[in-house]
C-alpha cells in the first residue's frame, strides 16, 4: 500500500476522558471540528511503529470540516497536509476502525479559530522525524500546534519519546529518523490526544485503545 496515501501517522493517541460514547450501531452525525482517529494498514512499517511504540490502535487522526458543501478531513499524510473527502478517509481504515471525538461545550466558542488555524498548514509536508515545529507536521502534530495557537492550551500530554515503548521498533524510528534513536524527543501522540481533557468520544467504529 502507498506510503502517501495510507500514512497520516504520528506518534499517537486512546483514552477517551469522560466520554458520551455512542454504540456502534448508531448513526454518526458529523460536526464542525471533530477530530476522528483511525487506525491504518499494518502494511506500512511506519504505522507498525506508531501503534507499537504508543501501544495503541490509534495511527492517525485528522479534522472534519464542511468544504464546498462536503464533509472532509484536513489530515497530515506522507502526502502532506491535504483534504481528504471523508467518505474515502474512512475507507483506507484498517478493518473500518475509526472512532470520532468532540470538542466538549465549554471549548466549543473556539471551534472557528481552530479550523481557521488548521488551513494555513495545507501543502506542507509530513515530519517524518516528529520533531515538534511548523514547517513539517505529523498528523496528531498538525492538531496540537492549532489548538495551541487558538487558545494557548495544549491539547493532550506531550511524551518523551524514551519513555515509550520504542525498543522493539528502533530499526524503524532510526530509518525516519536518519540516525540514532533520540530518547528526549517530545512527541504528541494520537492516542495522547484522545485523551485531551477538552474532548470526548461520540461515536467508535471498533476503534479500540
């Protein structure tokens, strides 16, 4: 599978705090500024990495917006940051596992600045190094630095990347990396954004942690 179309990776997040969790057999109603999570093919060692080294099935998330009348994903790819037509989003997710979390109502008054902060990253390209910074973005990264820069908060729990579980996956981090493995490299995980104090879970489609 293509590296540039499966890969919207990061280091990571799961953990759905106070969650308004909706059965899987019930419609999801998108809304403006949801984030969804995925998981995506184990075809890619990269991914392969994030899930292990996060110890999560959480490989990817992106924001949904209404653009030209349609539902999409403003995402971070090996492609770059892009938009992707939902519908095709959720149809490269591993066995069609994805989940959706909302901006609870005491953050919503900033759900407008968010997004508006979100679109000038379009075109950039994927930091296959996750190092925190602007000009290159991984996908939980592209997430963090918006929220961030709307409400001078920041959106899950930062991870030194030494305390995770990076052993079994070394080989791979140093081939993104281009060299050795470095442990005090801070990094925001999609499993650690799920987790955000300021969001919770409205709908799971086998999406577990």
């Amino acid at each position: 599978m293509n590296i540039s179309n499966v890969i919207g990776v990061i280091a990571l997040a799961a953990g759905l705090s106070g969650c308004a969790c909706l059965k899987q057999s019930q419609a999801y109603e998108p809304a403006e500024g949801d984030l969804v999570f995925q998981a995506l093919s184990l075809e890619v060692d990269l991914v392969v990495a994030i899930e292990g080294v996060t110890e999560s099935n959480y490989s990817h998330v992106g924001v949904l917006h209404r653009r030209a009348g349609e539902w999409m994903v403003i995402e971070a790819t090996g492609a770059g940051v892009i938009y992707t037509p939902f519908e095709k989003w959720k149809s490269v997710s591993r066995d069609g596992r994805w989940a959706a979390f909302r901006v609870k109502a005491a953050h919503q008054e900033h759900l407008a600045e968010f997004l508006a902060n979100l679109h000038p990253h379009a075109g950039k390209p994927y930091d296959f190094k996750y190092e925190l910074g602007q000009e290159n973005l991984y996908c939980s990264e592209l997430v963090f630095h918006a929220w961030e820069k709307t409400t001078g908060q920041k959106m899950g729990k930062l991870t030194a990347l030494g305390d995770l579980n990076w052993k079994p996956f070394l080989a791979i981090i140093e081939k993104y990396n281009g060299g050795p493995m470095p442990p005090d490299r801070k990094i925001i995980s999609p499993i650690e954004l799920s987790k955000a104090a300021q969001l919770e879970r409205v709908y799971n489609h086998g999406l577990d942690k």
